[in-house]
C-alpha cells in the first residue's frame, strides 16, 4: 500500500493549513500574555507605594485630615451639610479628590457648582464642598462623580 492510500486527502479550500492557524492563534495568546503581563506589572507598580508620586499624594492627604480632624478636610461648617440635591455628607465615607481625579476646572461644560452633590459655599472663601469627595471644592472643578443636578 503506498503513503497516499493511507491518508485521507483533505480539501485545501475548506480548512486552513496548520502554518495558517499557528499564526492566527499565536497572535492571540502573544497578545493575551502581552496584555495580562503588562497589567500584573501596572498593578504591582501601583501597589508598591514606594515610587516618588504615590508618596507625595499619600503626605498630601494625611495632612488635610490631620489639620481639619474629622471634617473630611473642610471647615466645620460643611462637615456633615447637604448638597444641592439634600445628599448629606458624611465625613467618615467620602473619596478622596485623586480617587475621583478631581481637577479645578471645567470639563466639557460640566463643572461642580452644577452637580447634584455640590454643597455651596458657606463661609464666604469662594470656595465649596462635596457630599462624596474629601477636601474643598471649586465651584468650576470637576470629577468622574459628576452627576448633573436637575433641580
């Protein structure tokens, strides 16, 4: 019996050739492992706490919650007032502003004298808080947690 009575001939139109799917497949687990590895690395980096920034950001916030005690790093006056839309704040469960990547300006016409968690200024520093997020708030900054205030 000769090789090419043994094995069953497949049409090469309807399967592609084993180089073909190696390639295909191996761009797919190459770029798996690429991606996992990457973010294991992005994730250890992070928790790591020893790098120049995180060092800053963590002496930063120790330092507004020790010099206004249990305020959540504003003036007593806002401690535990409501926001625009009567959320209370609550000192002991807010973000912080690097949690929500607050900023001191507008975003794309969204800023935080508009939003439902705002507390207005009650002191006459030009300046507000928020119901979720620690620290004082401009009233042209801007969060992630921005939700619009339709009242």
């Amino acid at each position: 019996m000769r090789d090419d009575e043994r094995t069953p001939r497949r049409d090469a139109t309807t399967r592609p050739t084993r180089s073909q799917e190696t390639r295909d497949t191996g761009r797919t687990r190459r770029r798996f492992i690429w991606l996992t590895g990457t973010a294991a690395m992005a994730g250890l980096a992070g928790c790591s706490g020893g790098g120049g920034g995180a060092t800053e950001t963590t002496t930063a916030t120790a330092t507004t919650t020790q010099s206004s005690g249990s305020t959540g790093g504003v003036p007593e006056a806002y401690a535990t007032a409501t926001s625009l839309d009567g959320t209370q704040r609550n000192p002991d469960s807010l973000s912080s502003q690097e949690a929500v990547s607050y900023q001191d300006e507008p975003k794309d016409g969204k800023q935080c004298s508009t939003c439902r968690y705002y507390i207005e200024d009650k002191n006459g520093d030009g300046v507000g808080a928020c119901a979720i997020v620690a620290g004082e708030i401009a009233p042209e900054g801007y969060c992630v947690s921005y939700v619009e205030y339709e009242g």
